[in-house]
C-alpha cells in the first residue's frame, strides 16, 4: 500500500483556491496535483509516457481556456472512473442538479471549509473503490 490516501487534481484558476485546497488534502494524508484551469489539468494528465493515474478530480467552473464544463466532459469521456467534483465561487442550482445528474459526486461552494472538503473527496473515494467493485 502507498503512504498516501490517494492522488487528487484539483483545478482552479485561483491561485490561493488551489493552494488552501492542497494544504488542507496534504494534511490528510492526500497526494495533490494543481492546474490553473482545464487545459493545463488535461496537459498534467497526459504527459510523459504514461496518463498519470488519479483518484479524484476536484475542478471549479468559471475559468478561462477550457471551462470546468469542458473539462469534465473531457474527463468523463476519457477516464469514467475517476469521481469528479465542482468547487465553485458561483453556484446555480440548475447546474449543480445537471451536474449532480451526470454523476458528479459532489458540489461544493467556495469557500468550502476543510473538512466539507476533506469529507466530499473521502466520500469521492469510497465510491470509486466500490465502482471498481461492480464493474
């Protein structure tokens, strides 16, 4: 077994976001990888010889280049698996509800204390261990 818990992305174009979201998923014992919007996460994900293999992918929505919309469409599409969830500044509730329907775990708004944080992605995990279960 790794000493980590897992391997999670988080995507935010805010520089702070992703630095307290880090902070808080490093304390427990989480791996995390930062992108400053969705094209930078699937350029991380794909580079060298191999996809980089995570457990979770934490993504916010309004960003520039590749919105999180994109960007889970393209990780659904591409890797099925790995449990996504938005962190975001602005929520709606019609597309968290669309969100939710399409199989995202979680959504969360910002600022989201750390553990609502740490919970939603052990929630994320739990799920991902059971799916690998059933399929």
């Amino acid at each position: 077994m790794t000493q980590t818990n897992g391997r999670v992305m988080v995507v935010d174009d805010e520089a702070d976001v992703r630095t307290v979201a880090r902070m808080c998923l490093e304390q427990a014992g989480y791996q995390v990888i930062e992108a400053e919007d969705g094209e930078q996460a699937i350029k991380k994900i794909k580079e060298g010889d191999n996809p980089l293999v995570l457990d979770v992918i934490i993504t916010d929505i309004n960003m520039p280049k590749v919105n999180g919309l994109e960007a889970i469409q393209f990780f659904q599409q591409e890797w099925p698996r790995v449990p996504l969830m938005v962190m975001t500044g602005y929520p709606n509730l019609e597309t968290a509800k669309e969100l939710l329907k399409r199989g995202l775990v979680d959504y969360l708004v910002k600022p989201v204390d750390k553990e609502k944080l740490i919970a939603a992605v052990e929630k994320a995990m739990s799920q991902r261990e059971l799916s690998s279960f059933t399929n």
